[in-house]
C-alpha cells in the first residue's frame, strides 16, 4: 500500500510554473564598463611613469 501510495502521490506533482525573467540592469553593464576604462586608465598612467623612468635614466 505503502509503495502505491508513493507512485500516486508521484503522479499529482506539478512542475512549478517558471517566473517571468526579469529585464537586464542597466547599471551592471554601465558599472563594468567604468570598472574598465578605471583599470585601463591606471595601466596608461603606469606605463607613462616607466617609459619616463627609463628615457630619464638614458
């Protein structure tokens, strides 16, 4: 009885109804985008100081 009771109850299950996607953010896309003009501003002021260093140093 046990084991009918386990298959029948099996049958009755539904899948839950999935949510409706929510719309992409705006602000993620805006933030990596200065994230990376930041980073890539850092990395052209870094290679200025060492192209400075090594011309002063000749």
């Amino acid at each position: 009885m046990l084991v009918q009771d386990f298959f029948s109850a099996a049958k009755e299950i539904r899948t839950p109804t999935p949510f409706q996607a929510l719309p992409p953010q705006g602000s993620a896309s805006t933030n990596f985008a200065i994230a990376a003009i930041f980073k890539t501003n850092i990395l052209l002021r870094l290679a200025n100081i060492i192209l400075n260093l090594e011309s002063g140093k000749k």
